[in-house]
C-alpha cells in the first residue's frame, strides 16, 4: 500500500479527531467505542490505529490541537490594537460560534478526568496551559503600560478561566442559554478588572454604569424661607 503524502496524513488525522469529538460528546467517554469513531470517521480500523492506539491518545490528540489553536490565537491577541475587543472576540468565538458538541466534550473530558488518570493528567495540563498563557498576556499588556490591573494579575487570570469554565458549562447543559446576551456584562466585568489603559471606563461603555436615581423636585415645604427685606433693599411709595 503506498504511503500518504504528509498533507493527506495531517487531514486523515483531523478528520479523526473531528469524528472523535462528535462521538465523544454524543456517547460519552465509556460508551464510545474505537469502532464508533470508526463509522463516524468513515474510515477502517487500522487507518484509526494507524494514528491512535486508544481513546485516550485521542483526547491527547484533541488537547494538543487546542493548545496549537489556542496559541495562535494569543499570539494574535497580544498584538491587537483593543486589547479587550479582543478578549471580547475571542471569548465569543469559543462561547457563542463553536458548535455546542465543542462544549458537551468539555463538560465530559472533564468529569472523566476525575476517573481516569491518564484523561486527568491531560485535562489539568490544559487547563494550566490556558492559565498561564493568559496570566502571560496580562504581564505583557502590563509590562507595555496597555493595562493598569486592578488585582493581581495571576488572580485575574484564574477568574477568566472559573468564567470561562462557567460558560462552556452552561452552553453545554442548557440548549436555551444565549451566550451573547451576557457576552458584553463579561467582556465589562474583565474590562474592570484588567482595566485598560486609554479606553472608555468599561462599565460606561457598556451601558453597565450605575444609574443616578431620579431626584424628585423638591417640595415648597422643604424650600429655604426667603429672607426678609431690609430697610435699604425697601421701596419708597
């Protein structure tokens, strides 16, 4: 049989691991056979093993394309002249335009890692890899004077993630959630804590502001007397 050129290798193997996540997020972990991503892929058993040799070296796969992904992605971000459009952008990317499959496999890699070892050992390694690549773009635009954090930067870094956790978890378990109705109430949240350097105070921007109760006039009773007049301000008849 003759051999794949690198090009056909490298899309054989994406379209592995596309095929691999739907059946994941479908079936779950346990239930999802190697023959299921298989028939899914549309490919023979050896053209799979050929790639991978268990469902965990897929999810080591699908890790390591995040990564790949996700440092681009960054790298974009960093030079990006609104620092926190960008933010913005990308968290709507990730929360609002991927397929919701993308979240169910989020949700399940994660319980499964509590399980099994080996997926732990790969979900916490992800997870610290988007923890400091972000608390490295915050030192960054801070180093640079783009932003001027409110609390600490490696903190912020750890709410981002605990934010993102949430949304992925949400859109994964509730078909009704609208992503992008509380994508600016976050992108304002972030604004406050990162605090960029030039831009509109965020919460204004965002129409987020606290609003000034209106004041009612005040009433005759609690108007100030008008002082008397006195001999010289008096007319004469």
């Amino acid at each position: 049989m003759p051999k794949l050129k690198p090009d056909t290798q490298l899309a054989r193997r994406e379209h592995i691991l596309d095929a691999a996540e739907i059946c994941f997020a479908r079936g779950g972990f346990h239930r999802t056979t190697m023959q299921d991503i298989c028939k899914e892929a549309g490919i023979s058993p050896g053209a799979l093993y050929g790639h991978f040799s268990s469902k965990e070296a897929l999810i080591a796969g699908i890790a390591e394309r995040d990564r790949a992904k996700l440092t681009g992605e960054l790298s974009d971000l960093a030079n990006a002249p609104d620092l926190l459009a960008a933010l913005s952008a990308l968290g709507e990317h990730y929360a609002v335009e991927q397929p919701r499959h993308k979240r169910v496999l989020f949700v399940e890699i994660g319980a499964e890692s509590t399980r099994n070892l080996a997926v732990g050992e790969i979900f916490r390694s992800t997870d610290k890899f988007c923890f400091e690549s972000f608390a490295g773009l915050f030192h960054r635009a801070a180093a640079e004077g783009r932003i001027a954090p409110r609390f600490d930067i490696d903190t912020i870094a750890q709410v981002l993630s605990v934010i993102g956790d949430g949304l992925f978890w949400r859109r994964a378990v509730d078909p009704d959630f609208d992503a992008k109705r509380v994508m600016p109430v976050i992108t304002a949240l972030i604004g406050i804590m990162v605090a960029p350097v030039g831009n509109v105070e965020p919460a204004a921007e965002s129409g987020l502001a606290p609003q000034a109760p209106d004041q009612p006039a005040p009433s005759a009773r609690s108007q100030p007397a008008a002082p008397a007049p006195s001999k010289d301000d008096s007319t004469c008849a």
